[in-house]
C-alpha cells in the first residue's frame, strides 16, 4: 500500500542558492559585467523570496497545529 507523503518545505534551499548568485553578482561586478552581475543579483532576489514565503509556510502549519494541541 502507498501512503501519501506530505511534501516538505524547504527553506534552506532557496536561501543558499540566494547566497551563490550573491556571490556570483559579487564575482561578475569585480570583472566588470555588470549586466551579468544585474542578473544574479535578481536571481538572489527571487531565491530569497522563495525562502520566505517557505518560512511563513512553515509558521502557519506550525500556528496550525500548535492551535489543534489540546492544552495541558
């Protein structure tokens, strides 16, 4: 029998992918390509926008079931 998995929200994954494109905007700044650098930079933008709308995510299911809980 296949039980259904609730697929996992990642965070992580988007905020280091934002960390790599910084540094490759960082590295194409330096050699002078801006347009290049232009580019990584929205793509962090974008991967760092990923991470937090996986945060709030994560905060709202958390809210969710702190809220089903029985009290003690």
């Amino acid at each position: 029998m296949i039980y259904p998995v609730d697929p996992v929200i990642d965070y992580a994954r988007p905020c280091m992918l934002a960390e790599i494109a910084l540094k490759d905007m960082h590295n194409a700044a330096l050699a002078r390509d801006y347009d290049a650098a232009v580019v990584k930079g929205i793509e962090a933008m974008v991967e760092v926008r990923l991470s937090i709308q996986n945060l709030k995510l994560m905060k709202e299911q958390e809210d969710a079931l702190r809220n089903k809980a029985t009290p003690v």
